[in-house]
C-alpha cells in the first residue's frame, strides 16, 4: 500500500468499526469466499480514506483478494488507470473530455480519448459529496469570511499579495503562508476553476503537497496562514483549524462549509461530488465488479460517514449498481 497513514487515526480502528457497522446483517453482502485476485486503487487523495476504509472492511469479507490504495492525485490516477497500471481511479473531478478545451499532459489527446486509444471505456460512479473547504490558523480571528474576489486576489496567476493587508484594508501587515493541493490534484483542478475562473491557472508559490495532511499541519503551524483541501479533513480537524465562511459577493451571506450547506449546494462555488472511475474490461474481472458492489453498499454508506465524509443520497448508489450490472 501507498500510503499507511490516512485521515483515519488507525486502519485497524476502521476495519474494527466497519465490522461492527456491518454485523448486524445487509443484502448487500458482497462475502464470497471464492473471491481472489489483486486490485489496485489510485487517485485523489479526498477519496483516498474513503476508498481506504472500504477495501479494509472489503477484505475482511474477502480474504482471497487483495485491494491496494495509492493517493498520487486524480490527474496521477487517471494516468494509472490509462497506462493499466491500476483498476480503479479514485478521483475528486470528472475525467477529462474532449468538450473540456482542455489538453492532457500526454499530448493533445484527453483523458478519455487517451483511455478510448487503447480500447477501454471507462465507467464513473458518484460516491460522496465534498467542499473544498479553505481553512486558517485557529489564532486567526480576521479571516473568518471571505468573498470570492478576495480569495481570487490571492491565489491567481502572477497574483502580487503577499501580506493580508493587501487583501483587505485593516488586516494586518503579515505575510500570508500558503498552502494546497499539487498540480496533479482534482482539489487544484476544481478550485482553481471556480476561484481563478481558469483551470489549472495558479501563482505557484505556495506550499504544495498531494498529502492534505501535510496541508492540514502546515496551517496548524503557521498563524498567518491559508490552505484549502477537502472538507474530510476539516472535519478530523477542525479543533485544530478554523474554516472560512465564503461569499460569492459583497452583497450576499457568507456560507460556512457543512454538511447540510454542501448537500444542498449552498456552499457555493466550491461543492462538488466525488467519483470512482474503472473500465469495462477491469469490471470483467469479478474481485473488481464485487468490490465496486460493495463501494455502492448501505455498509460502505456507513463507512463513508465514519472517515467524516458524505454520503449521497441512496438512490444515487443504486443508479450505479444498476451501471455495474
């Protein structure tokens, strides 16, 4: 595995609650002891304690299959789930198209073309919502709300603050310690859309890390400082960090990012769902098709909560066990 060290406190606490949440029975049941084979998950790191949770309570059912989880960003899933190097792309934005405008890394071919070359098509499953949450020092009494603009001031291209007191007339002369999502991160993608108004367009000097809870420490230490990642890792972390209310104007209420506010889409610009990708020829494989099964479960429902993320609603899980099917 990846990465050993999760949102979640201890694995070994998740697969003990897990086993618990699902002792009490469910049809969805994916047990099956003939199961067997090796499945390799990789993507963006909001997904990954979901996707981690999961697999762990999923191999306790089925000890013949082994499930791997990796957190090397979307961008660097999708270029796994392209090369075939994994089955499933764990991913916080929607794979690229060709109605996107928008290049991959590779060459002028998207994502999905890029998957289409080599004779895949790729299968996407909604599993979670989430708000990008922006969050400060807990020291930081000013901060507390920002509008769009002002947080567009910040993090644009070639932007030119550097102390709060650019940003806003009576904060103080303090230089602002920045830090996100790298490049590779559906995080960055999403954000610095509906932020920046441009994909992918972002200054570059801040401290940058796939890891958000290397972003998540870096806040705690830093009094002056502003990060944003996944509204999970607030949550395992929110006596140590204070989140920004956001408004999208002057003229309208600020919006704290919560569960119910990011459900309804109140949290604006910054709610989203989160995906799993996989590709028709991976779902031939059974140990794959029981896996995402079980992923779109009441049980993995149940564990979705627990990593302090949220759920969608249950229509929505059996919209895609109908698609696996």
């Amino acid at each position: 595995m990846k990465k050993t060290v999760s949102l979640i406190t201890s694995s070994v606490m998740a697969l003990i609650v897990a086993i618990g949440l699902t002792g009490c029975g469910s049809s969805s049941d994916s047990s099956n002891g003939s199961l067997s084979g090796t499945i390799r998950v990789d993507g963006s790191s909001t997904v990954f304690p979901i996707s981690q949770a999961i697999a762990e309570e999923f191999m306790a059912k089925n000890s013949g299959v082994q499930v791997t989880v990796g957190e090397s960003g979307t961008g660097g899933g999708f270029k796994k789930l392209i090369a075939g190097e994994i089955e499933i792309a764990d991913a916080s934005r929607e794979i690229k198209k060709p109605k996107d405008g928008i290049a991959s890394e590779a060459g002028k071919e998207t994502e999905l073309e890029l998957l289409q070359a080599k004779g895949e098509e790729p299968l996407s499953f909604p599993i979670a919502f989430d708000g990008i949450t922006l969050v400060i020092n807990k020291k930081n009494t000013f901060a507390t709300e920002m509008t769009v603009d002002e947080l567009k001031k910040i993090w644009q291209k070639d932007s030119t603050v550097k102390n709060w007191s650019d940003v806003r007339a009576g904060w103080p002369n303090e230089e602002i310690k920045l830090y996100g999502p790298g490049t590779a991160s559906g995080t960055f993608d999403f954000f610095t859309k509906a932020i920046n108004g441009v994909e992918k367009e972002s200054r570059a000097d801040y401290t940058q890390s796939e890891d958000d809870n290397v972003l998540v420490k870096g806040v705690q230490g830093d009094e002056f400082s502003l990060g944003y990642f996944g509204f999970a890792y607030y949550e395992e972390n929110k006596d140590k960090l204070t989140a920004v209310k956001v408004k999208l104007d002057d003229a309208t209420a600020a919006v704290e990012p919560s569960i119910d506010s990011i459900k309804s889409g109140a949290y604006k610009p910054l709610s989203r769902k989160l995906f799993v990708y996989t590709t028709k020829n991976a779902l031939k494989k059974p140990e794959v098709k029981a896996f995402l099964q079980y992923y779109n479960s009441p049980d993995a429902q149940k564990l979705i909560d627990f990593v302090k993320s949220i759920h969608l609603p249950a229509e929505d899980y059996e919209a895609n066990l109908k698609l696996l099917q």
